[in-house]
C-alpha cells in the first residue's frame, strides 16, 4: 500500500510537478500586484520624493533652495561661510568659492541587485572658483535670514558643539 498526501494529490490534478510550479508562480504574482497596484480605498499614496522620471534631475536639483551658514567653528577659518546639500558643500571664503561634491560608489557587483547599496567608499571632487584680482578683504554679508538652524553635536565635549547657527537665503560681497 502506498501513501500519498493531499499535496501531492493536488500537484497532480495540476499537471505534477511542473503544475504546482504554475500555481506557485501565479499566486506569487497575485500577491505581487496586490503589494504594487492594490491597496482598498482607505490607503493613500506615499508622496513623491525626487523628480519624476520625465524630469531633468539637473533642473530639479537647481531649483533646491540653498541655504548659507555662518561659518561659527564648523569648517575651517578661512571659510567666511557655507551651504550644504544632497552630495555636495559649498564653501565661500573671501575672495573664492570652493565646491566640494561627494559621492559614494555602490558596492553592487551583479545586476541581481535591483537597488544601489550605500557601502562602498567615497569620493570627493573639489572645484575651486577663485576671482583674478579679487579684493582678498572682502566684507563677505548675510541677507534674509531663514527660519531654520543648524546645530552640530560633535564629540562629547559640548564647548566644541555648535547650536542653533542661523541660515541664510543669501551672501554679499562688497
């Protein structure tokens, strides 16, 4: 006499094996459409986070509002101020501007890997920008203040911290 499971009864009412992979497959790509496209009518979509696809990246990036700090201890002395944003930080000094972009290589090796990991190491490019015969004395001035700060909580000494540093929407040079 011979045992034989429910299971086994099934995967061949659907063809053996190979039916049973059908169903396997089938039912993986219900519950995938069901993760994508489905939802019932108390869900809402997550709002966009970057440009559309349609979109140049390069025009969605300019149209970011910079921000300038202060430069209160945070970088070198030299730097009179500063802006940061997604891969890059812009340091103004007084007679030049130096842009520093980072970037960080992906680890993946395989195309396998449908998403970039953030493992690998990192690189840093500079430009520097420096007006000829350029006034080295320049009053370099804040204007608009903006309503966010910056603060940085480095180490554990909180002297060396720097709280609330103002920001600003523009620099003047004079």
């Amino acid at each position: 006499m011979t045992y034989r499971s429910r299971r086994f009864t099934v995967a061949m009412r659907l063809g053996g094996r190979a039916g049973l992979l059908r169903l396997g497959f089938m039912l993986g790509l219900i519950a995938l459409g069901l993760c994508v496209f489905g939802g019932g009518p108390g869900t809402t979509p997550l709002p966009s986070q970057g440009p559309k696809p349609h979109q140049d990246a390069a025009a969605f990036y300019a149209s970011l509002p910079l921000s300038f700090e202060r430069n209160q201890g945070q970088t070198d002395e030299r730097v009179k101020f500063l802006a940061r944003g997604l891969g890059y930080t812009l340091f103004l000094t007084s007679d030049e501007a130096v842009l520093a972009l980072r970037s960080r290589q992906s680890s993946v090796v395989s195309g396998q890997l449908q998403r970039a990991t953030d493992n690998g190491p990192r690189t840093t490019d500079t430009l520097r920008m420096q007006l000829l015969a350029a006034n080295r004395a320049a009053q370099v001035t804040a204007l608009d203040e903006l309503p966010g700060k910056s603060n940085y909580f480095l180490g554990n000494d909180p002297k060396k911290w720097r709280r609330h540093v103002p920001t600003y929407a523009k620099v003047k040079y004079q």
